[in-house]
C-alpha cells in the first residue's frame, strides 16, 4: 500500500531562513504529488501539486518543491521564511488510477519560525 | 467563485447523541469526500460522494453515515456519538473526483464529545 512520510513533526527556522519540510513517498511508480498548508482553525489549502512534466514545481506564497524519482521524495522549500508561513504542512500522494478522495496524507510537519 | 463551507463551525455533544454536519462544495465540484482529523491520528478518509452516490468508504463503523443531495450538498450524520468522536471533521470537494484533481478544504466542524 502507498505511504507517505514527513521526516520532522515538528520544524523551527528563524524569520528569513530556508525553509526545508522534507517528504517521501513509497510507490514505485510515481504518483501524484501535493503539498498542502493548515492554517490553526482552518481546513487544508493546497501550496501545490505535481502531477506530470516539470519535475520543479512552483506553489504559493512562494513555496516550491521538487520531485527525485530516483529518490522518491517530493520536498517541500522556500528560501526566506517569513512569520506568515507558521502552520502545519501535510504532503499527500495519490495513485495514478485512483480517485481524489484516496489521497493519503503524510502525518504532517509544524513549521514554526522564530523572530 | 465561494469556497467549500461547512456548517455548523463547532459543536458539542454529549454521549449517545447523534449530530449531522453539512458541507456546500464549490460550484460545479460533483465530488465530496468527509475526513476525521485528530492529533493522534491525523487525517482520515470516512467517505466520499460523486453524483448522489457513496463511490468510496473509509474504515469507520457503521455509525457514521452520509449523503449527497442534487445540488451536491453533503451532510455526514454520526449517531451513538462516543467520546473518541471528538475530532475537526473536513469536508473536500473536487473537481472531477479523479486522482490529479486537488481536494478544496472546508474549515471544518469541530465536534467536542462530553
């Protein structure tokens, strides 16, 4: 069965630094990738997705994330953190032949940023 | 175009009550799938509906339960609540259901169980 795992519960970076969230899958054909943000007391938006094409892909609020075949990840960047970004991000994975629903998600990692 | 809404925002219960949360999907999202977060167990998928009709389930008992209208509202009923039921329910729509098609997050309903 597919998994995903989000190494780190819990991330704590200063206010301009990188911002790393790292993210592994375990299908061996590639499947859908997404990175998703919560926000305290609100439900999940997505940051972004990878479905086919260019493996370095461009998100929201300037995030981005690249995906390493050879590797199986699908990690999660931005170059400057900003106090904005504090919340919890959860990858997911999807299987090609599956439905929207069947996303599983990682178990999330909480991104704190220090002043 | 208005976002996913969830009604009521918070609830509280007590055991052995039932309770019904209700979802609006974004206009023309013919999918809606319901989810259980909770801080042990993250996220978990309950069910998901795609033109009036349940296309696929989570593993959660028979109490919970719900439902597709035509206008692809949703509403998701738990009866017999228990304590352990105390969780934010998500409800997502999607566009075409499909793999490749993002989930839109509700803010979710959060039920306290007393």
């Amino acid at each position: 069965a597919q998994s995903v795992t989000q190494l780190g519960s819990h991330v704590s970076v200063s206010e301009g630094a990188l911002v790393l969230l790292r993210c592994n899958y375990s299908s061996s054909v590639p499947p859908y990738l997404f990175w998703y943000v919560q926000y305290p007391n609100q439900g999940l938006q997505l940051l972004l997705k990878y479905t086919t094409g260019a493996t370095l892909v461009k998100g929201i609020n300037g995030f981005e994330a690249e995906f390493k075949k050879s590797e199986t990840s699908f990690h999660l960047t931005k170059p400057s953190a900003h106090m904005s970004d504090a919340a919890e991000y959860f990858c997911a994975v999807s299987d090609l032949n599956s439905s929207a629903s069947k996303i599983i998600f990682g178990s999330g990692t909480r991104l704190s940023i220090r002043p | 175009k208005a976002g996913v809404t969830q009604t009521p925002r918070y609830l509280i219960k007590t055991r052995g009550q039932q309770v019904t949360l209700s979802c609006s999907p974004i206009s023309g999202h013919r999918s809606v799938s319901w989810y259980q977060q909770t801080p042990g167990q993250g996220l978990q998928f309950l069910f998901e509906y795609f033109s009036e009709t349940q296309r696929n389930k989570g593993n959660f008992p028979g109490r919970f339960s719900g439902r597709q209208f035509s206008n692809s509202r949703s509403e998701m009923n738990v009866s017999t609540l228990e304590l352990g039921d105390s969780a934010l329910y998500l409800c997502a729509s999607s566009a075409t259901g499909e793999a490749n098609s993002p989930l839109h997050f509700g803010n979710g309903t959060r039920l306290t169980v007393t």
